[in-house]
C-alpha cells in the first residue's frame, strides 16, 4: 500500500506524458518534413508512409521510456522531493533530458561534431538536469508555468495516441505478415 502512496495520479503522469509527446513528436515531424523533398525523388508514397508510421511507433515507444523516468524518480527519492511538484518537476527533467538529446542529436551529423567526452557530458548533463528540477520546483512562477504548459500540451495526445495506435497497427502487421 505504500508503494502505491508514492506513484503520482495519473492526471500528472499524463500532463508530464503530454509535454514529452509534444517535444518528441514535434521532433520528428520537423526532421521528417526536413528530409521529404529529397525523399520524394527516389520513394514511392508507400515508402514515406512506411517511415513515418515506423516513426510515429518509436515515438510511441520512446514517449513512454522518457515518462517512466520521473515516475521511477517518485518511486525512488523522499516525497516531499518529487511528489509533492510531480508535474512541474518531471515536466523540467523531461525538457532538460530531451533537449540534451536533441542538442547531441544536431552535433551528432558529422565527425568534426562528435564531442570527444561524450561518456562524461551525458552524465554531467543528467546529474545536473536533477538538482535543477528540485530549484524548479521551488520556484512559484516557473512552477506554474510548468503547469499550465504542461495542462496546454493534453492537447496533443488526442492526435497522437491514434497516430500511434495505427502506426503500431501498421508495425505489426507489416513485420508478421
């Protein structure tokens, strides 16, 4: 009984779900459209169809390995640490993680960006994204800023969640059939 205490609700997993559906999304669908004029030449309709809805299922995917992180958090530090701001908290580290990944993403294109301590920059980046989140919390405006950001952001799963049903749907039985 303790151990359910300590989860969150789950209209504050899916505020923190909603904020990491609209930053991975968001990046893949810029990256896509990016790369559609080229692909246009030498794909057929089908093919780009096939690359998005295998897209759109990692993300799906991957959405969901990101959100369990700060809901491991709550499990894992003292309550009035993460529980008590779960959104506003989970949201930040959210933010923080994946805008680390798109910033190494981006100088990841060539060789002359591939940073030479990569082992020592991840870990700097994600034991510094923690006590950053916890100065967050405490920070009324920015707070509930978060919150209502986060609140905003719902809007997105109505879109894709079915994107994300279909493009699995799409994944399974492309791969089993």
């Amino acid at each position: 009984m303790a151990f359910r205490n300590r989860l969150p609700k789950l209209s504050q997993i899916t505020s923190v779900y909603a904020v990491i559906v609209l930053m991975v999304y968001g990046w893949t669908i810029v990256w896509f459209f990016w790369k559609l004029p080229s692909w246009l030449y030498f794909m057929t309709m089908g093919e780009i169809g096939g690359i998005f809805a295998y897209s759109m299922a990692m993300n799906f995917l991957e959405s969901l390995t990101v959100v369990l992180a700060p809901v491991l958090l709550c499990l894992l530090l003292p309550s009035n640490w993460f529980f008590d701001n779960f959104i506003a908290r989970g949201v930040s580290l959210a933010m923080l993680w994946l805008g680390y990944s798109m910033l190494f993403t981006t100088q990841m294109q060539d060789a002359e960006g591939y940073p030479k301590n990569l082992l020592v920059m991840s870990v700097l980046a994600v034991l510094l994204a923690i006590p950053l989140a916890s100065v967050v919390g405490k920070i009324s405006i920015v707070r509930k800023f978060l919150e209502a950001f986060s609140d905003r952001a719902i809007v997105f799963l109505y879109l894709s969640i079915p994107i994300s049903a279909i493009s699995l749907l799409f994944f399974i039985f492309r791969n089993l059939f």
